[in-house]
C-alpha cells in the first residue's frame, strides 16, 4: 500500500480503532498480545474474584473480568468496567446488569471512590502505564487489594519501534488511515520503580514469549529463530 495515500491521524484514545480493534484478521498482533494476556489474567481473576466483593476492570474493552465471572457464576461481586473510549466499552454492552457498571473515565483519574476496590484488573495497560495511573491504583485499592496488570515487554517494542515512536503504538485501520495512540512500555527496572513510588508492592511478575502462542503469529512479532523465546509481554501482580 502507498502510504502517502493514507490519512494520518492524532488520537489519544482508542475511540477511531475500536469498532475493528477485536479483528484477528486485520490486527492479528492485538490477537497475540490479548491471547498472552488472557493466559495471565483468567486464571487470577478466578481465584481472586472468589474472596473480592468489589472489583474494578480498567481500559476493558471487552471485558475479561466480565466473561470470567460470568462462567464461573460470581454472583457475590460488584463489578465496574470503565474505559475511556465509549466504542470500546460498547464491546461490554452485553455485560450490564445490576452487579455490573459500565462508566466511561480515564484510568489515570477514575473519580471513583477511595478504598473501595479488592481487586482492579488490567489487561494491555500500556496507554495509561503512568505514574498517575498506579497513584490511582493505590487511592482505589482497599489495604491488602490486588491490581492485575499486563503490558507488552519493552524488548520487544524496541525491536519494533524507532527511539522517537516508542511511546506510540502505531495501527493500520481498515479504510487505509494510520492511527497512532499512547503506548508506554518502561524497562522492567522503570516499571517496578513506577510501582513501588506509589507505594504499591509487586508480588509477581510472569513473562510470555512469542512460544507460547497457539494462534498464527503476526508478521509484526517480528519471530525469527533467535527471537521466539524473547520476552513480548509481562503480567504483573501488585498489592497495597
């Protein structure tokens, strides 16, 4: 394709992708990292959602936390699911009921209520991979509340990004336009200081490889032989 053709866009949320984000075929690489995320997420969420009367899903999209209580049947739970892009929240319309609130808000400032939440889940947080955002996390958590957190790995955003992009990530939309939206993805050592300055404490970190997928790799993995067990995404589990 000739990119001179295509329109360039600014954006700051995920508003102007959100109607086709969930298409494997057009963005396989938002498959391989959700497919990863999931792996990490589902199996806490399950746990935790056991002994959690208040749970909060952040940037959900579709939601993960929603699905997962529904199979299991958690009908104890409270659960928000707060994006702030209302075309990707509408991917959770299904979700609603009267345990279940759907709130468009910026996870970075939800205006939600303080130590109120057990557990706050996150999946692919890399736009609001802040410090405001873990100060939040803190504000929200009850003591001893849980924050699951997943991000692609720094290793392989810098094999994919120039050092003036790394901050961005970069989608080709359907109709031709390039879209470009926050995406902060710090070293391990960055990310654990993020964490740590607003007093919350890491209990966990898992790395994911590219190995470890089942669907089709997209081409923007950039797998080769020496690249397949190099870390691409990490989940985090954090607790005030």
């Amino acid at each position: 394709m000739n990119r001179m053709n295509e329109s360039l866009h600014w954006i700051s949320s995920y508003e102007e992708i959100a109607a086709e984000y969930y298409d494997p075929l057009q963005h396989p690489t938002c498959a391989n990292f959700s497919e990863l995320s999931e792996a990490f997420l589902e199996p806490r969420i399950r746990q935790l959602s056991l002994s959690s009367k208040h749970i909060l899903e952040v940037g959900c999209g579709r939601s993960i936390a929603a699905r997962v209580l529904a199979e299991d049947k958690v009908c104890d739970a409270k659960l928000t699911l707060l994006d702030q892009s209302p075309r990707m929240l509408a991917h959770s319309r299904q979700w609603i009921s009267p345990d279940t609130k759907l709130m468009v808000g910026d996870a970075r400032a939800t205006g939600l209520g303080s130590t109120n939440y057990h557990l706050i889940v996150s999946s692919l947080g890399d736009p609001y991979n802040v410090e405001p955002f873990w100060n939040e996390v803190h504000r929200i958590l009850v003591p001893g509340g849980i924050c699951l957190f997943t991000t692609p790995a720094r290793e392989w955003a810098v094999r994919l990004r120039s050092k003036s992009d790394i901050s961005k990530a970069e989608f080709l939309r359907a109709d031709g336009a390039t879209i470009f939206v926050r995406s902060e993805i710090p070293t391990i050592k960055k990310q654990k200081a993020i964490i740590e300055r607003a007093g919350l404490a890491i209990k966990e970190i898992q790395s994911f490889t590219a190995a470890q997928l089942l669907k089709a790799l997209s081409p923007r993995l950039l797998v080769t032989n020496d690249t397949l067990s190099s870390i691409i995404l990490r989940g985090i589990t954090v607790r005030k």
